[in-house]
C-alpha cells in the first residue's frame, strides 16, 4: 500500500464528511456560535496530535540528541512553527488554537469553557477529571477521546496518519464547506474567522498536507503492517469527525 492507495481506502467518509449537511445549517448567527463552541476543542486536540509527531520525530528533550530521521524532523518543525506561532490578522504571533478563540470571541461565542479547560491543564490537573468538571460536551470528549487514544498507542505511522488523513489533506475541503455556508447566508460576518479559514486552507494545501504525507510515506516505508495500521487510524479518525459534525447539526437544529 502506499499514499495513493491509503487515499482511495479512506476517500468514502472523506466525501461525506466534505458533502456533511452542516454547512449549510450555519446561515444563523446562533448556529455558527454552536457550531464553533464545540469545533473548538477540535482545534484544540490537534495540537497535540501535532505536537506527538514532533516529540517522537525530533529532540524535545534535555540533553539533545540528533533526530533519527533529520529530514523528517525539518518537516515536522516547519509545520509546528506555524501552527503554535503564525502571523495572526493584525501581524502578531499566535497559535491557531488562540486564533480560532479570536474569532469566536468576535461572534459572540462561549470560551469560558474550554479556557477553564485550558487553565486547569496548566494547573497541573489531571485531564480527565478537569473534563468532568468543566462539562466539556460529550461530542467533543468522544471526538477527542479517539484522538487521545491514537496518540497513546505510540504509534507513529498510526499518529501520522491521523494526522494526515484526519485533518491535514481535510480540513481544506471542510473548511471550503464552511466558508460556503457562511456566505450564502450573508447574515454571518467575521473577518477574523474567514481569515482563519482561509490561512488553514491555504497553508494545508500549499504546505503542511505535502509535507505531512512525506512523513508519513518516510514513517511507513515499505512495511505492509505499517501501512494497514495507518488506515485503520486514518479511517477511525474521518469517523470520530463525522460523528462530530453529526451531534453538531442535531446541536444546531435543536435551537
């Protein structure tokens, strides 16, 4: 198997996640800030996704030592540095978590929640009883909780693939959908959200979706294991989305 053929393997529920009836449900101010409250910590989970690959693909730890793979850890590095530190709309560094958050505080939207979350983590709490006790949705701790799991298994071509397949060569199209929705709409206006869209697709396309299908290519080699496990983690990860978007259209509709 290889990258082509990984593709072809998860391309059905990368269709119906690109074709999912949530875009067209967010011509409403209210729908988008439901909408946003719950992708957020989507947004959130990537980054350690993001930053699993870059711990097992480079040195995070003291004393250093070379990266096994240097080519690989070039590529890693180069999507952490804009994924923890872009350039936001007004020219200052931020992460695209801290931009999403911007964003949803220019709609109106709740981020007391996933903030407590957030300062809890740097407390030192434990994750999932800080989850019990903001109330985190349960939409968002399945989602995440499959996200969590992949990452713990150790598994890089599995964690790559998840990655790749689950939100690097998607997020693209998804966001697309997105932007869609909202402009038929006209109802719905944020200039630091469409830029937010827009840097994630340009960036993904241009950039971080090559580069992370070279990882995973280099991380699965010519292992027949490798490559099988790597769909089963991306497939799991394309369903854990569409079961996400699923519970935020009945969210959505339940206003």
């Amino acid at each position: 198997m290889k990258i082509a053929d990984l593709q072809a393997a998860t391309d059905v529920s990368r269709q119906a996640l690109l074709n999912h009836k949530v875009y067209s449900q967010l011509a409403q101010p209210e729908a988008l800030k439901r909408f946003m409250e719950l992708h957020v910590y989507a947004v959130w989970d990537f980054m350690s996704l993001l930053k699993a690959l870059q711990q097992d693909l480079t040195c995070v730890s003291i004393p250093w030592v070379p990266a096994a793979d240097g080519v690989a850890a070039r590529m890693i590095n180069q999507i952490v540095l804009e994924e923890e530190s872009d350039i936001g709309a007004d020219g200052r560094p931020a992460s695209h978590f801290e931009l999403y958050l911007q964003a949803m505080q220019q709609v109106g939207a709740e981020t007391d929640r996933i903030m407590s979350l957030i300062g809890d983590l740097n407390s030192g709490e434990d994750y999932e009883r800080s989850l019990d006790r903001r109330e985190v949705p349960m939409a968002a701790r399945e989602f995440m909780k499959v996200t969590f799991e992949i990452i713990e298994s150790g598994h890089l071509p599995s964690i790559a693939s998840a990655f790749t397949i689950g939100r690097e060569n998607l997020v693209p199209g998804l966001f697309r959908g997105i932007i869609v929705g909202l402009n038929e709409s006209g109802k719905v206006q944020s200039d630091r959200f469409l830029y937010y869209l827009d840097r994630h697709i340009g960036l993904d396309e241009g950039e971080h979706g090559p580069l992370a299908f070279q990882i995973l290519e280099r991380l699965c080699g010519d292992v027949p294991e490798s490559w099988e496990l790597a769909k089963l983690a991306g497939l799991t990860a394309l369903e854990a989305r569409l079961k996400l978007w699923d519970a935020i259209s009945e969210s959505i509709v339940a206003i």
